[in-house]
C-alpha cells in the first residue's frame, strides 16, 4: 500500500525489500533494495541489505561491491565491515578478511563475531597455532564469561540419574556436514541409557532434520532467543551434559555455555580448535587428531575417545561404485571439493608441481565460489602464475543435492586434501557461507594426496581411513613433492583400482585386524590397478592385505 502511494519512496522500497528476506523470497527482495539504492544512491542501509541477500546465495563478489558502497556511505556502520570480513574470507581473501575482523575489533573490542571469525581464518593459516590465536581464544573466553555474570553454579538434574540427559547446541542439524556425521551417531544411542535433547539455532529444517528428530526427546529452537535466556531454557530442562558443535563457526552459540547452564559441558565434532571458553570443560578427539602434543592450544581439558571420534553416515541416496576414471580417459583425474578458502597459495603452488611433474594430468575442482565467473577467473589466474594452462583446470560450482555431490566423485581419480586446513569426509558440504565446508564420503571417494595439517581436521586423512584400509598418501612439501609425484600417483590409483570394488564393504567405523584375505582386492581390481600404474609412469601395485572386523558401537 506504501509503494502505491509513495512509489518513488526508496524508504517504502526498503521496508519491503526486509520483508521479502526475512521470508526467504531472495528475488524480489534483490529487485526491492536494487530499486532502493536507484532512487536513493547513498542509501547505506539498502546496499548493506542488498549484500547479505546476495552472500546467502552465494554471490560473493557482488555482495563485496554492495558492503564496499555501505562503507562508503556510513563508514561507521560496523556491521558492514564485518559481513564484508566474512564475503572475503569466503573468496579466499584471507590477509583481507582478517583486516576487517580487526577493523571491527578495533572499533568495538566485544564485537564477539568479529573475534570469533578472526580465530576461524587462523585455522587456514600455516605453521604451527600461534601465541595470538592462544590469546585471542582465551581473550574470547574472558569477554563470554564477562557478559553471563551471575551463571549458574547449581543445577536442576538428578545427581545419580536413571537416563543421562545430554543436549546438543548446533546449528547444523540439517543438510549440513555435521548433520550427516551426526545421523549414524544417533541410530547408536540407548535411548534407555541416554536421553538426547536438541537446540538448534538455525531456522533450516531440512529431510536430514525430519530423519533425526525422532532421536531426540525435545527439540527447543534457540533462534531469536538472548543467550540468557537460551541458557535459562536448558538449566530448566535439567540437562547433565551439554554439547556444542559449532565452535567457532556460523550460527554458533558459544556465550550460552558461558552461563554454564549444564554442570558439564564440552565441545565436539563441528570445530577444529579451542573455543577458548573457560566454562567448556572438554574437547572430544582422538589421539590421531588431536596428540599429545597440542593440547597446550587448549582451554578444554581433551577428552579421547578410544578408536576415531567420529563416524561416517552411510548415505541413502545410492551411488554407484565404477571403475577409475583415467581406464577410460588415459590421463589421471586430481580432485577437490573443499570449500575454495582452504586453497591457499601454498596450496595452489603444491598442487601446480603435481600437475607439472603430470603433464597429461588434470584437476577439477568443484566449490559454492566457482559458480561466480570473477572466481573462476580468479582461480585460473592463480595456477597461471604456475604455469598451469587453463585446459588443465576442470571448475565447476556447487551441485545441488547430496547424491549429485556424491556422484561428481566418480570422475575423479585421486583426491588432494588441502592444508593446514585438511577436508573431512562427509558426502556434502554445507550450504552457509559462513561454514567451513568438509568434504568427501571415504567409503566412495578416490584416495588422498595430502600433507598432515596441525590439528584434529587439520591431522583428518590418516584418520579418516584408519578403519578403511585406504590410508590417504602423504605428499612431501616443496621438491620432495614434485619428486614424488608420480610416486604418490601410481602407488594410490593402483592402490585404489584393487580396493574400489570392495569399498562398499568398508565403511568408516570398521577397524583392521591382522593381516588376512583382502576381500576387495580382486583380480580385475588389480589388472586396472597395473593399467593406472602405467599411465603414471609406475609399475608397481602394492596394497596392504587386512582382515575386517565392526567397532561395537558406544
């Protein structure tokens, strides 16, 4: 009614445009702030709207431009600074993002977004945790613990319980990584043992969540509540121990655990490093993802479960084992699907030898960024500083649905984990810009390239397949890995050839016993295993024989 009386009104433009958003009509609140900022140029607001709509569809470098002309604009309006933070980051702009999580840090010290984001980007950054990211974690944990004074000290649960009531914060219990780690967990918990609660903070409720819900007694959305009172609801719901599995990441709910509203509580699965929250008591790992060694990086006490702390969720979707690509396509097929900020210049540069020492060689990659031209671009100027040509380079964007991601695996050969920030194996990554993006099912994917990265994802590969008997390969920084790169190539793709048609009697969560009959190493897999050998200038198929046994589960 506004914009018939007021149809040059950018304000009435604007009101609409917020309107549209908040029911997720993305087109028609683009078309309302665009006609905003035609009417009204310097309208700061309009431009900063207009960004968030399209950073949620993943136009990232559109979304820049329109935080860029807010700034402009309204230079104090720190919110734009910081979405702007997380638009770069995401295009892999890492020294530029964290510029402006200082920026905003700078104008506003508790800006915990800003402080949290900051701590996220260092996880991509090599060398060992720093003495900054140590203090930035715990500075984090002092400004939380500052703002829940008056948490709780006592609690509203039965000290010696019949059934254990355990709470999960997440904003991942949907079509996310974490949600799919999370759905063969579940199926494994007593429920006359263990009384699962849920918290999300995400508003999405996708297929993934209507699968997992029955798991769980209560399902109490923290969405749009204060972290006081979020952390009101759960000491009410008399929970023993609480779960974050967020970390560091988006939709994250950290300052809730600061009021302590569980007399235990611990942090797992869905970030890679301390949270630097004082009020968290534990971190879960392992001791291959998180050794001794590390723990000083830590506020939380570590917590290792015995064998991995994690489990891999058989897809539904059905996807087709088939033989390696490069039978059919005469050349070797490199592979990635991590989300494009892991690939760092180190990255790109390490990855540039593989495909020189290869010359026939190609790699495809597959991110939410390259589905944007100026990325694609971006990309291919990158590997061109390397002398990789762009026929040398396969890029394509996101794919949608599960068993379409799971599926783009079938063209590739051998997979190359990025570092430090190494990808996890999950069958889709998650769709928020704000979320780290792990990658790859082990019971389907090609074997791994890899260099060990500093901590619990980071140190993923060796683990993810410690109970596969599909080990990734280690590849050696610099010129050792130009050295071995036909090494690395011919020993994992003939590896692969034997083991691929067995895979599927492999999943994660199963544990090598002696050693015994291998039962997917089959003599077709080995003569494609000697063909690939040869495409990589080796000769040599050398595969570890195991004996199979299932982990009982916990």
């Amino acid at each position: 009614q506004a914009l018939v009386l007021k149809a040059g009104d950018p304000v009435s433009h604007y009101n609409l445009g917020v309107v549209l958003q908040e029911q997720g009509r993305w087109a028609e609140a683009e078309a309302a702030y665009r006609q905003a900022v035609l009417l009204r140029p310097d309208f700061a607001l309009a431009h900063y709207n207009l960004g968030t709509v399209l950073e949620d569809q993943g136009r990232l470098g559109v979304a820049e431009r329109c935080y860029r002309q807010a700034i402009k604009f309204a230079p104090e309006m720190i919110d734009a600074h910081y979405n702007l933070g997380t638009t770069l980051r995401e295009m892999g702009h890492l020294d530029a993002a964290g510029a402006a999580f200082q920026h905003v840090l700078q104008q506003q010290p508790d800006y915990l977004d800003a402080l949290g984001s900051l701590l996220f980007i260092e996880n991509y950054r090599p060398g060992c945790v720093s003495t900054g990211q140590r203090q930035d974690a715990r500075r984090y944990g002092r400004l939380v613990s500052a703002k829940a004074e008056g948490g709780y000290t006592e609690w509203q649960c039965a000290a010696a319980p019949q059934r254990l009531r355990v709470g999960l914060v997440s904003g991942d219990l949907r079509d996310h990584s974490v949600g799919h780690f999370l759905e063969g967990f579940l199926q494994q918990i007593d429920p006359a043992r263990i009384e699962l609660v849920a918290y999300p903070t995400h508003r999405e409720f996708s297929d993934l969540s209507v699968r997992i819900k029955p798991h769980f007694a209560g399902w109490y959305s923290l969405v749009g509540l204060s972290d006081e009172a979020a952390a009101r609801r759960i000491h009410a719901d008399g929970v023993h121990v609480l779960l974050d599995l967020s970390g560091h990441t988006g939709h994250n709910r950290l300052p809730v655990f600061a009021w302590k509203p569980a007399p235990v509580q611990a942090s797992w699965l869905g970030y890679c490093a301390s949270t630097g929250v004082a009020e968290i008591d534990y971190y879960i790992a392992d001791a291959e993802t998180l050794p001794v060694a590390q723990e000083a990086a830590f506020t939380e006490q570590i917590w290792r479960l015995p064998a991995s702390y994690l489990c891999f969720s058989q897809p539904a979707e059905p996807v087709e084992v088939n033989s390696l690509p490069a039978l059919a396509n005469g050349y070797l097929t490199f592979g990635s699907f991590n989300n494009l900020s892991k690939m760092t210049s180190e990255v790109v540069a390490l990855w540039a030898q593989l495909l020189q020492a290869l010359p026939d060689s190609r790699l495809l990659l597959k991110a939410k960024q390259l589905g944007e031209a100026p990325t694609r671009a971006q990309v291919l100027a990158q590997y061109a500083a390397h002398g990789i040509g762009p026929e040398r380079l396969l890029l394509e964007g996101p794919i949608q649905g599960r068993s379409g991601h799971l599926a783009a695996y079938q063209r590739v050969d051998i997979g190359l984990d990025p570092f430090p920030y190494n990808g996890a194996l999950d069958g889709r990554p998650g769709p928020d810009a704000e979320r780290r993006t792990l990658s790859r099912p082990a019971r389907r994917r090609p074997p791994d390239a890899c260099r060990p990265g500093r901590m619990d994802r980071r140190r993923r590969p060796g683990t993810d397949r410690q109970g596969t008997g599909a080990a990734a390969q280690p590849a050696g920084p610099g010129g050792a890995a130009r050295r071995s790169a036909r090494a690395v190539a011919g020993l994992a793709a003939a590896r692969h050839a034997g083991l691929r048609p067995g895979f599927r009697e492999r999943p994660v969560g199963h544990v090598a016993e002696t050693p015994g009959p291998n039962p997917g190493r089959s003599p077709r897999g080995a003569a494609a295993g000697r063909r690939i050998a040869a495409l990589s200038g080796r000769t040599q198929c050398l595969v570890q024989p195991v004996r199979w046994r299932p982990l009982s589960p916990a």
